[in-house]
C-alpha cells in the first residue's frame, strides 16, 4: 500500500476514534452513551426515604418522644419524667438500648410516679428540639420532676449514670427533692422511731376508703447509703391494706419488719440479702399469706393491633427495595456509591453540626476545615459545589461564634435558592435492614476514605494531614456518638495520626485505623450480621493485597493479621486508589441522573479528578487532546495529497518526501 494511503486510512481510523469519543458530549464533557447509562441506572432507584423507626417500639416499656410531644409530656404533668435522648445511628446508644428497656420493664410499676421515655435525635423533625434542650452528646438522660414549668433553660436535670442501679439510685435521689409534689406522691421521709405513733401509720391514705392491715418497716443501716427502702415504697404504692415506710435506725441492721395494724404487734420477717428484690419478695410472701393481692405490672406494653389489610403501595416499594438490595449485592462491597457520600454530607451538615447552641472556638474551626475539604474534594453538582461554597462562605464570615438556629435556617436556605442540591435521599451500599445500624457511621468512614484518596490523587494541598485533621476535627466535635468520638480520639493519638507525613500514607492510616475499629466491634450490638466487620479488604476481595509473614520483626504491628499473614501495603494502597477513585461512584439509587456530578471543583473552575479523567474507559482527556491535534493535522495532510495527485495526476511517482518537503 502506498504512502498517501496509509495516510488517508490512519487520519480515517483517528477521526473514527474522536466522533466516537467526542461527538456525542455535552458541554461538561459527558458522552452521550454516559449520561443514558446513568440515567437508566437511576432509572431504577426508588425516591422514598429510608424511615427510621428508633430503637424502641410497642413492645417495649419506653415511651418514644418526638418534638410534636415532648414538651406536653414533661411540663406541667402530675407524674416525673425520665427522658432519654439518644441518637439510632450511635453505636454506644444502640448497645445501651437493652439497658434502657430493662429499666422501664423493671420500674414500669411506678408508671403513675414516674414514666421512661426516649426521643431519637437522628430524625429529621427532632432536630431543633434536640438542639433546645442542648443535647451534646448520645445517650443524654435528664429528669423532670412534677409541674415542671417551661421557660429558658428549663431543659431538665442530668443524670450522669448508665448503668441501670446508678440510674434508679439517681431517679430516687430526684424524686426525694421534688418540691411540688402532687396528690398520691410516695412519703420518702424515714420515720422517726424515737417519736412515732403506730397508730399513725393506719390512717385512711388520701384517695383510699380503707385504712392499711400491715405496715412494712425497711430500715436502712448500709455504709455506702441506699434506696433500697424507697424503690420498695413505689413497688407496693398501689397495693391496698398495706404501707411502707422507712427507717434508718443505726442501732439495728438493714432488714425489714411488719406491724400489725390490730394488735400494734411488731414482727421481724427475715431477708437472706437486703436488696429491692428480696425486701419486696418477702412483703409480697407476707401478704399472700394472709390473702391480702398483690399489684402486679405487666413488664412488657400491649403490642399494636395487627394489620389485617395489605397496603399494595407498600409492597410495590418492598420489591423495588428488594430489588436495589440484590444489585447492590451483586456490584459487591468495593463500589462506592454517589448517594451515600451525598446522604453521608446533608446529614453532617444538617443534623449533626445543627445540635449546638453555639459554635465557637476549636469546633468552629474544625467546621471550617471540614468545609474546606468538602469544597476542595468533594464530587458534588454544580449547584451542590455552590451550596458548599456558600455554606462555607457563611461560618467564615462568622466572627467569633455561629448559632445553630441562624445556621440551620441559612443552609436551608442556601439549599433552596440552590436546589436541586442533592441528587439522593437514601443510602445505598450503607443501607441496613436494621434501623439504626451503618447508614450514617458508614458513609462518614466512606466520606473520609474517598477524600483521602482525592487529596492524594491531585495537587490542590500539599499538606498530607489536611483530611485527617479535618476528620479528626470533627469527630472531636461533631460526631454525636460522644463513646465513638473518644475511641476514635484515643485511637488517634496512639497510633500517631500527626506524624503522617504523606498523602498516601494518610490513606493507609485511615484504612488501617479502620480496620482497628472493625476488630474492636466484631460481634458488638453495633455489627450487621449481613455485614460483618472484618479486615478489608478480604483475601476474595484483593487475594494480593496479603502476603505471607517471612520475618517475626515488625515495625508496624497494626498492618499485621492474626493469620500468618501481613498487609501488602502497595497492593493495599493501590486497591484503595481504585476503590475510593473519583471514576469508582456508581449512581445506583440517585433520583436525577442530571445531577450526577462529572467534576472536581478547583476554587472557582474545575478541574479533572486526578490530573486525568478517563472517558467510557477507555481514553482519557490527554487523549482528547492529542487526537483533535493529529485530526487536524491529518486533515491538512489530506488535503494537500489529494492536490497534488490531481495536479500531476500519472507524471510522477509520488513519494512521501514529496509531500513532506512540500508542507
């Protein structure tokens, strides 16, 4: 085949490649094939919201809140309230949960005196009254006593314990100082043996129409204090013919004894252990004995009645989520999904950052650093981008302090002038079938692994630390999980997070530290048995990122495994690079596939993500170039070979040096 041909046939070939590639692009440099394979992934997404029920329901003892009822449940009543505020995605909340619930199972007696309650500060409606009654970290319990008024900073008062005996020990310590104390309120005063009158113990109580047969004496003589005597008085408040009191007679043990109404009689009832169970056990045998009955509690609320008429929009929704969960299971567990990284950020922003009163100081300044990145990284729309620009914008023009009511109602505002902002409303790959379990712990560790992957794949920072110290800025700060943040704090300063000294090492500092994280919570309450926490990635997942231990000496004993294996750190962070790359996003379970960002912002002009955005895999932008460049210069050279075969037509031979000196 002669010069000119080849020629002719290689300008043919490139321009063939280019319209391929090019010709069907928007003006954002997305293929047209791009945007309907988005469009046609996003086509199968369901647009409902993942609802969170909390972590109590009917069954339970627990009263669940929320801020239509908080307030008419606690102010004014005639009974105390024990309100837990807690936070479903906490893992510490959902490990107390158990704890919670035995405790309102276990007094639910006393429901007339008092009543346990519980409102989950995730939801989107609860917000503001969280952030009212100044909710900075999960579990928080507050007690309101009877007639608790309303008014400014008449948000209750703390309980610091846990433990299911420290907070009934702290309940009681409550109820005794209740200053207006309504009709029917238990008597915690201890007798007076010195002074007191049988007879006075059988008067006809208030809201009875017979005196008591027995009156049940519980002396306390413990060293350390107890309550043992006025958890006993609220167990048999309701139970008629009987009273009981307390005393604190140092001249006597701890124990328990009956006077007999008739006769005036005393009798000493024995108690192999002074406890709540074993006092009311042998009042309760006491009274049996003698035909008097007992008031018993259920301990467990009467369950919802059931649905006897299926709902066929709810099922059409079930097989659609059902649906999305078999795709997501298919992609496997190194896809990462646009709609967790978008759902991870709205509720950081709008939920977890909105909790404080006030923010000032060290967390104002590491919300600005989060912002910061999030400008810089993330993968967002352009009028997402605009919206974190703004929002960022806003905290630093703050002076000296942002308050959570003018910044809530400011990002919902920079949200609407600029929506749509948000191309999802639910989790994917972070979903759970279990409320309260991944969803937004998930899609923080996602956040933080891709931004780090992002920093270190462009040029924007030369700083290494710059996500990590915003990362731990904010689960300092921020992160509602107040056990989570301290873990993660210690973990930090144990495995020498400021001495990263590259951005690499940074994404295998994060993913290590992970790993810690998901050894220490294997097994936990916190852990989705339909996701494990294991070491990731798996020998299935990346069998080269593991290697076979060839020496006892290590220096970094956290990238070793319990198998005989180590850590491949290359292999490793190359893996993560692929995973967490900016081209990895799957749009699965987005509503608009319109919004599914293409680009990095830079400042105010974008960039491409990694220096080299890649095109349908399989050229990228560097290629672009180069082939418009040959295809104009192929096209030159065309032109002037078909003039000058026409011009000599048969007289010459035509060389390619012919051509070339003739150019």
């Amino acid at each position: 085949m002669s010069s000119s041909k080849l020629i002719v046939v290689g300008c043919l070939i490139q321009l063939l490649l280019l319209l391929l590639v090019s010709d069907g692009t928007d003006g954002a440099g997305v293929s047209l094939y791009e945007k309907h394979l988005l469009k046609r992934q996003a086509d199968s997404a369901v647009s409902s919201k993942d609802e969170n029920t909390g972590l109590y329901d009917s069954n339970d003892s627990v009263i669940s809140l929320n801020a239509a009822n908080l307030k008419a449940q606690v102010y004014g009543k005639s009974h105390a309230s024990l309100v837990e505020f807690y936070n479903s995605y906490c893992g510490f909340c959902r490990r107390y949960a158990p704890v919670w619930k035995q405790l309102a199972s276990d007094i639910l007696g006393w429901n007339r005196q008092v009543k346990v309650t519980a409102l989950d500060c995730s939801r989107d409606e609860n917000n503001a009254i969280c952030r009212e009654f100044e909710v900075m970290a999960y579990p928080t319990i507050r007690f309101f006593a009877p007639y608790y008024e309303d008014g400014d900073q008449k948000i209750g008062d703390p309980l610091s314990a846990h433990a299911e005996a420290e907070v009934i020990n702290a309940l009681i310590e409550h109820m005794h100082n209740v200053t207006h104390k309504p009709a029917g309120w238990p008597e915690f005063t201890p007798l007076d043996l010195s002074t007191l009158k049988k007879a006075e113990l059988f008067v006809t109580p208030e809201g009875r129409t017979v005196p008591p047969k027995y009156a049940y004496l519980v002396n306390e003589n413990e060293p350390n204090g107890t309550t043992v005597g006025s958890q006993v008085i609220l167990d048999f408040l309701d139970t008629s013919l009987a009273v009981v009191r307390r005393t604190t007679d140092k001249t006597e043990p701890s124990g328990l004894k009956v006077i007999v109404g008739g006769t005036m009689g005393e009798i000493r009832l024995p108690v192999d252990e002074f406890s709540r169970e074993k006092v009311a056990g042998a009042i309760r045998r006491h009274l049996n004995e003698h035909h008097i009955s007992v008031t018993e509690v259920s301990t467990k609320s009467t369950s919802k009645d059931p649905v006897t008429e299926q709902d066929i929009s709810a099922i059409m929704e079930q097989k659609q989520e059902e649906a999305l969960k078999e795709r997501v299971q298919e992609l496997g567990p190194t896809v990462i999904y646009q709609a967790d990284l978008e759902e991870a950020v709205r509720f950081a922003l709008f939920k977890e950052v909105a909790r404080y009163k006030k923010i000032d100081g060290e967390r104002l300044l590491a919300l600005q650093r989060f912002l910061n990145v999030l400008v810089r990284y993330f993968p967002f729309n352009d009028n997402g981008m605009k919206f974190l620009k703004e929002v960022r914008q806003y905290v630093l023009n703050a002076e000296s302090e942002v308050k959570a009511e003018e910044y809530t109602v400011q990002i919902k505002q920079l949200e609407q002038n600029r929506a749509p902002v948000f191309s999802s409303t639910r989790w994917m790959g972070c979903s759970s079938e279990k409320d309260g379990l991944r969803r937004y712990p998930c899609g923080l560790w996602t956040l933080f692994h891709y931004l780090t992957v992002q920093a270190a794949e462009t040029e924007i920072s030369t700083d290494p630390l710059e996500i990590l110290q915003a990362m731990h800025g904010y689960i300092k700060y921020f992160f509602g999980c107040s056990d989570c943040s301290s873990h993660f704090q210690q973990m930090a300063a144990r495995n020498k997070i400021w001495n990263v000294t590259s951005k690499d090492d940074a994404i295998l500092w994060l993913w290590s530290s992970h790993n810690e994280v998901n050894k220490r919570l294997s097994g936990d309450a916190t852990e989705d048995s339909d996701h494990p926490k294991i070491q990731f990635p798996d020998a299935e997942t990346c069998p080269e990122c593991r290697k076979k231990i060839l020496t006892n000496h290590h220096n970094h004993r956290q990238y070793t495994l319990d198998d005989g294996h180590e850590w491949n750190l290359l292999e490793v962070l190359a893996f993560l690079k692929r995973m967490y790359g900016f081209d990895n996003r799957h749009p699965l379970g987005l509503q608009e596939a319109g919004l599914v960002p293409q680009r990095l912002v830079h400042g105010d002009s974008y960039h491409p993500a990694g220096g080299n955005r890649t095109f349908g895999n399989v050229l990228n932008e560097m290629d672009i170039r180069m082939g418009a460049l040959l295809w104009v210069f192929c096209v030159v050279i065309l032109v002037i070979a078909v003039k000058l075969v026409v011009r000599r037509g048969y007289r010459k031979k035509l060389y390619t040096h012919d051509i070339l000196g003739k150019v």
